[in-house]
C-alpha cells in the first residue's frame, strides 16, 4: 500500500522575470501556479513556461519553497 511519503508533491511555480525585477509598477504582484510533480521521476526544482498576466507574456515560472 502507501509508504510513509507520498510520491505526488503540490509545488508552487512563481514567475522568475517578476521575483528579479521587483514588482511590476502599473500592475503590482507576483504570477504563481500550483501543480503537482512526481517525487521519484523529478527530483530536481521544476521549471515550466506558463503565461505571467504581470509581465503580460510567456516566461519561466520556477519552483519555490513553501
């Protein structure tokens, strides 16, 4: 049956354009997704393009702590 971690993690994705450059000045925030990823087949921090309504364009959302 199950062990005693779970194989699925929840991450959280955050926009790496809008950590570096502060927040955007006329549209103030931080464009954040939560996935899941496999423990087992992805070890390393994830990295996926996803949209930023922020910068208003597709760009690397990084994975961060919780």
């Amino acid at each position: 049956m199950a062990k005693g971690k779970d194989v699925r993690v929840r991450v959280i994705l955050e926009c790496t354009s809008c950590a570096q450059n502060g927040v955007n000045k006329k549209l103030p925030g931080i464009s954040r997704y939560i996935t899941q990823k496999n423990r087992h087949n992805t070890p390393n921090r994830l990295d996926l393009r996803k949209f930023c309504r922020y910068c208003r364009k597709h760009t690397i959302h990084g994975e961060i702590k919780k």
